[in-house]
C-alpha cells in the first residue's frame, strides 16, 4: 500500500517540492552546515528524500529515516547502498516514529512525514506530528498546514466536468479542523494534544437541494498546496454524522486522536 501511494503522483510532487523548498531555505539561514532532515514513515521507497538526493549534496542536506517495518527498513537500506547516497544518510531507523526521542544537541530543521488518509482518519498523521515537533519546536514542519472546511455543494455539478462558461456550485461553512506547528504547540492539556471542539451552523437560507461535504487543502510548504481533486488526500468526503441534521442546525466535529483517529460529527442543535 506504500508503495501505490506513488501513483498519487500530484501529491508526492508536492510533498519532494516542498521539502527541498525548505531545504534550501535552511541553507540560506544555515550555510555553514547541513539542512537535519528528519523523515517519518518512509514506506519501502522512502519516496519524498530519495530524488532530492541526486540534487542536493551531503553539505546541503542529511537525512535521518524512520519506519516502524522491517521490511521497509531493508527496502530502504538496499535503495540507498546500491544507489551509493550513504553520504546523505544521517541514519536508518526501524522504529514506531511515535516512540522516537529526538536528540536535543542536533534536533532536526525539517520535520517531514506523510502518514495520512483523506479528513485524517484512521492513520496517526496529527498524533506523531505532535509528538516530533514538540521535541522541535523550531524545526519546520512538513505538511504546513491541513485544513478540513464544510462545504455544500451540487451533487450534480461537482462531480461533473465543468467547463469553461460554468462554476461549481459551492458553499464555504467554515474550517472543520486546522492543524499546523502552532495548533500543535499551543492545544495541550497535561501533556496531551487537545484540539478545540468546533461548531459550524448550517444557514436557513440556502438552498435545500445542496450537501454538505469535507473538503482538505493541504499546504505542504509556502506555496505548495494540494487542492480540491489534486490527491487522493483532497477529493470531498461525505460528512459522517450519525444524527441526520438539515438547514439551521449547528454541526459540532470534534477530531479523535485515538488508535483509530477521526473526525467525530455530531449535531448539538
């Protein structure tokens, strides 16, 4: 399965872009030494550092690789020897990224993993975020920013080629959840990451034949952004509420991290 993440191939562009985006910026500030690139969840191919590899010398970047399977790490090491980058390789790691402990006398200047489903459910993207950069506070964090908004649309439009002379019909309700280094940094709670819950109204006046749905825009870094369509990350998702709910009602997400994260909806009105 790591290894169709390839095929998505829009996003791995943006996520390679945007982490030698950084790179090159921490060149700029750090000249004297290597950009520390810390790479969590690498899957077999280690996809977004490799190809940065054959552009950027072992001056301008070291990366450390962390994966939680063996057979990844093995796939990696081979990939690295055979391609002779040992010299951009800081280490190899097999282990659970969420039981890393980063180096205080060398932290990292890049964070980077992408270990994500569309609206962030199921895999531990905002849990081992947390958990790294907390470590790093100063590192940049890659993906910068992700952002899940409410959004009515027509079903008989939006999932239809539009051209030229038509638009979508869509209506923005609001940001269901944002997550970004300074979400991260500020929303704990005894140590743990409490993320506020958030409440969104669904106007009387619109119109009654549109749906409610979850859009992500991703920001990888800077000017980087993953759009609607762009991914498999950023396609819209039906609003998975257990209630059903109609115009007027204030819609209440509420993101779970647990072993098995989401975006709880429920109606509280």
């Amino acid at each position: 399965m790591a290894i169709m993440c390839a095929d998505d191939y829009v996003r791995t562009v943006q996520f390679i872009r945007a982490l030698h985006s950084a790179i090159l910026d921490v060149n700029q500030l750090k000249p004297e030494t290597p950009a520390q690139v810390l790479y969590a969840g690498t899957g077999p191919l280690a996809i977004l550092a490799i190809p940065l590899m054959f552009i950027l010398t072992e001056h301008q970047a070291k990366f450390t690789l962390l994966d939680l399977h063996q057979i990844s790490i093995d796939s990696v090491e081979h990939i690295v020897n055979t391609l002779k980058l040992n010299k951009s390789v800081k280490a190899i790691e097999k282990i659970d990224a969420f039981n890393y402990k980063i180096d205080n006398t060398n932290p990292p200047d890049i964070i980077i993993l992408e270990i994500m489903q569309a609206c962030l459910a199921k895999e531990p993207q905002v849990a081992v975020s947390h958990h790294l950069i907390k470590q790093a506070p100063k590192a940049i964090l890659i993906p910068q920013e992700i952002k899940i908004e409410l959004i009515m649309v027509d079903s008989k439009n939006e999932f239809e080629f539009i051209g030229e002379d038509k638009t979508k019909t869509r209506i923005r309700l609001g940001s269901a959840l944002t997550i970004n280094k300074e979400q991260l940094l500020g929303r704990v709670n005894k140590g743990k990451l409490a993320l506020p819950a958030i409440a969104i109204q669904i106007p009387k006046t619109i119109p009654e034949h549109l749906d409610a749905k979850l859009f992500t825009v991703i920001t990888t870094y800077k000017h980087h952004v993953l759009k609607d369509y762009d991914s498999s990350l950023t396609c819209p998702r039906t609003v998975n509420c257990k209630q059903q709910f109609s115009l007027g009602d204030t819609l209440e997400f509420n993101y779970q991290i647990t072993n098995q994260p989401e975006l709880k909806v429920h109606v509280i009105s």
